[in-house]
C-alpha cells in the first residue's frame, strides 16, 4: 500500500463545517434577506405614483385666485427609505440599495424578515384605495371631488408578487457564489 495525504480532504471538511455551523450561515441569510429588501424597494419606489405637491390658494390684488405650490411632490416616493413622515416630506432622497443595507434583520422561528414601512400617513390610501366625498371642494387641489371612490395603486402588492416569483432565482445565485466561496476556503 502507499502513502496518502488526507490533510486537503480534512481542511475541506473543515471548511464545510464551518460554513454549516458558523457564522458565514448566518450573514448568508441576512445577506439575502436585505438584497430582496433593496430589489422589493427598487421596485416599489419605482412604482409609487408623485403627487404634484400641495398648493395653497392665494387672492391677487386684483380679486383673482392663483395656485401657490408649497411644497413638492414625491413624499410618499421618499417615504420608503424615510424614518419619518417629516423626513420624506424634506426631500432627501436615499439609495434603496442603502437603505436595505441599513435595515434589521430579524430571526423568527427559522425564518429571516425585514420590515419595510413606509411612514408616510396617507401611504395605506393610495396603495388600496378610498373613499370620497364627491362634490367636496379641496382647497389643496382647487378643484372639488367627482368620484365616490379613488382606486388604489397596488404598488407594494404588486412588487411583492413580482418578487416572490424572482426570489428562489435569486437566492439560487447568491448561494451558488457563497457555496464557491466556502470550497475555495475564503
């Protein structure tokens, strides 16, 4: 019989333990997790509808009304990577993509989330739907209500239907590059 060297064998046992037991298990699954929480907000905020803003009526000298804008639209856009309502009515605009990354993961049961909200108050409403008074003047708009009910917009749902159809190719990916790392031993 010869001689032989198991020392590479072991060294990839070793390897492969590790990755199974160890941490590198643990920050594969967050990494997951927060690459589909950036692709759902990468979606979602491409989807949000922008408002034209708020205005405010203002009487000229001459008796005339005019339209004075306020504020700018696109709040509701900003409050996905907002932590506040005020923070997306300021207009700084963050990378989803960093924002993702910046997000917790939480462990519950064997599974790992990520909560995405969007703090904006009427955020609910332009996502389902709502009711109106028709007939009613707003002065934000100038103009009064027609329709009893303003359809919604759908664009979480519908992102996260898009995505979940996506995520097993996804995370297919991700793990094929984590499974090279492990057997390259880096």
């Amino acid at each position: 019989m010869g001689k032989s060297d198991f020392s590479q064998l072991k060294a990839f046992q070793k390897r492969l333990e590790k990755a199974a037991n160890g941490q590198q298990k643990q920050q594969f699954y967050e990494d997951c997790a927060r690459e589909l929480a950036a692709r759902f907000l990468a979606k979602v905020i491409k989807r949000t509808p922008v408002g034209k803003g708020t205005f405010e009526t203002v009487v000229l000298g001459n008796g005339k009304n005019k339209q004075k804008r306020i504020s700018q639209g696109g709040v509701l856009r900003r409050g996905w990577t907002a932590k506040t309502e005020a923070e997306a009515e300021s207009g700084g605009t963050v990378n989803s993509l960093q924002y993702a990354q910046s997000l917790k993961v939480d462990k519950v049961g064997r599974n790992y989330q990520i909560t995405i909200t969007n703090p904006v108050s009427y955020a609910s409403y332009v996502e389902f739907g709502h009711r109106q008074e028709p007939g009613r003047f707003v002065q934000a708009i100038g103009k009064r209500l027609k329709a009893g009910w303003v359809k919604g917009q759908f664009m979480m749902t519908i992102s996260e239907k898009e995505l979940q159809s996506q995520a097993p190719g996804i995370i297919k990916r991700k793990f094929e590059v984590f499974l090279r790392e492990v057997l390259d031993g880096k």
